[in-house]
C-alpha cells in the first residue's frame, strides 16, 4: 500500500495539480479509502472551470488518470435511460402512463398495472435484481423469461425500492418501441448531438483508447475486477463507459433544450409522487434522486459496477456541478463531490470564487 501512495503522489505531481484545499483533499481521501485513480470535474453554470487528474487508471502498467481516461458508469448511467425513454414521450411513441404490457405483451397478467412512470421511478414493485448467472451469456428474450418469472414485491405505485430489474426492462422495452439495441439508441440520440466522443455501451472485446481498469479492496489489498458476461454489461441499468470531458458536455446539454424540452427535465427532477399522492421514500425522480443538503437542492446519483464508483451532483439552485469517477468498486465519491461542492458554496457566500 506504501507504494500506491507513493504512485498516487507521483501522478498527482507529474499533472501539475496546484496544492490547494481540494487537492489536499482529494488525496487525503484516496489515501484513505485507498482508490488508484481518480477524475474530478467542476461545472459553473455549464462550463468547466476546473478539470482534475488523480491517480492512476492502470496499476500495473502505472498509466495516470488523464481527462480522456475512460470510466464504468455504474447507476449513473440510469439517467441516459431516463432520457431515452423521454425522448420517445417527445417523439409521441411512448407514454408514461402506459401500461407496460402494451409493449411487452407476453409479460405476465400481474404486471399490467405497472406503468413506465413507475419503472423509471422504482414505484413498480419489480424486485432490485434480476436472479441468473452474472457469468451467462442471455438473449433479451432470455433476460425477459427470467424477469417474468420474479414476482413484484409489492402492488405498483404503492412503495418506492429502488430496482436495477426495472431498468434493464426500459432497456428492452425501448428496443421493442424503437427496433434499435438500446446502445445504439442513445449514441444516436445522446452521444453523438452531444459530441460526447468516448461515451458507449460497455464492450470488453472492442479496443478502446484510455479505457481504465476497475478494482476492490479485499483484505486490505487491491484486486482486479471480477468478470462478468458481455450481455450483463450492455443492459440499461449503468454500462457505460464515459470520461470526465464527457460528462461536463452532458452537464451543459442539461442547462438547455439541446435533448429535451424543459417540462421533460423537470419532470426528471422531480420527486414523484405515490398513488396516495406522498412523495416517494426515495426522493427519486427519473434516473436522479433530489436531495436537499444544507438548504441546497441537489439532483445527483451515484454508480457502482464492477471495480468503478461514480458520482454526478448538480446544484441546479447555484450553478453549481461536481463529477467525482474513481475505479475502485469500495469508494465513496459522494463525500467527495460533498466535500468539493461545499468548498465553492462556501466561497459563493463569501463572494468569492475559483
């Protein structure tokens, strides 16, 4: 462990980071919570005003973080789903009142009143996980079988139990609506307007420049990451691959009409409501949750997948967006972007700024 530090340092240095309060920081809890590398992004009203490196992406060949490097989404990526289906709304090819069984007809009498509002929401009762083999190779008609034969742990609407299974059905569902793999969808109507050139569905065969490798922690030592299968990897639930460049640009589109329309984005930042018209317990939205912290509102969402954890928190009251990705499955990069937001909130208040 002496020695990672002493790489972490050593990256750190070689990048030219100016010793301040949130570089000391930042090191100070990657030595902690013992993460290899590290990308931070700080936005102002949409524009990047800082961009910072840390660590390394690769332990064994000792290559550093750099604002290219390629990170796992993880659940962050749900909001790209959330976004797609939207989309589909706009285009007049889906509503969110629907029944989903309008779209995947074979799926069981049970599942009728579940509505695509309720699966963007985790309202739906669906069950967090899918059962299977992370390991196997699966159909999406194979992936919909085994769906199909969870039962839903509670009626729609009722309760709010956050489900990666209900993602990974809007993944299909859209597949279905739209005939393209969910993938391709949003590198058409996402990434590519964006210009977000590194962002893409999750493929270990495919060769891709400045991708960083994930790690945990076990027994105090670091691993690689554990493999999965490549149909795991491709679902709508958070695989994606993306950089910190690529993020500021998603935070930007998120200022304007560049994707969708405002009534839509508020819609997804707003905490909906139950069938008895409470707030759902998870103060979740469609693919963020909102939060309110020291008197200011937060819409974020954090990712955690194989060896990577992810962090966006925009602060939509200041102007203000975080993006903390680290590649370690064990780390905590929202009491980073907490850490980092509260340093410039606490500058606005003093009318300064950096």
């Amino acid at each position: 462990m002496k020695k990672l530090l002493a790489l972490l340092l050593f990256a750190s240095v070689a990048g030219g980071v100016r010793a301040d309060a949130i570089d000391d920081y930042i090191n100070a809890e990657m030595a902690r919570q013992h993460v290899p590398g590290l990308a931070l992004a700080i936005m102002r009203h949409g524009q990047l005003v800082r961009m910072q490196s840390y660590g390394f992406a690769n332990l064994e060949h000792h290559v550093p973080v750099h604002p290219d490097t390629v990170f796992q989404s993880g659940a962050l990526g749900k909001q790209f789903t959330a976004v797609a289906v939207m989309l589909l709304v706009e285009d007049g090819k889906l509503a969110l009142d629907d029944s989903i069984r309008k779209y995947l007809p074979d799926a069981p009498p049970a599942w009728a009143p579940i509505t695509i509002r309720q699966l963007l929401n985790h309202t739906s009762g669906l069950p967090t996980n899918p059962d299977g083999d992370i390991r196997r190779e699966y159909t999406d008609d194979e992936l919909l079988q085994g769906i199909y034969k969870q039962k839903p742990n509670f009626p729609a609407g009722t309760r709010w139990s956050y489900s990666n299974l209900g993602y990974l059905t809007l993944g299909i569902l859209i597949h279905r609506v739209t005939g393209e793999f969910y993938g391709d969808f949003i590198q058409q109507r996402i990434f590519k307007p964006l210009n977000m050139s590194t962002a893409r569905i999750i493929s270990e065969a495919d060769i891709i420049p400045n991708r960083s490798s994930g790690y945990r922690l076990e027994n105090g030592h670091l691993k690689n990451q554990e493999w999965v299968s490549p149909t795991v990897n491709t679902t709508a639930d958070g695989s994606l691959y993306f950089s910190i460049l690529d993020l500021a640009k998603w935070d930007a589109a998120l200022y304007s009409e560049a994707l969708l329309k405002k009534p839509s984005l508020q819609q997804m930042w707003t905490v909906t409501k139950l069938r008895d018209g409470k707030p759902n317990s998870g103060h979740y939205g469609f693919g963020w949750f909102i939060e309110s912290r020291n008197g200011h509102r937060v819409v974020e969402h954090e990712g955690q997948w194989q060896g990577f954890e992810t962090q966006i928190s925009r602060y939509p009251d200041d102007g203000l967006t975080v993006v903390v990705l680290t590649n370690l499955g064990s780390a905590k990069p929202q009491r980073i972007a907490d850490a980092v937001a509260g340093i410039y909130l606490a500058d606005k208040a003093r009318g300064s700024s950096h």
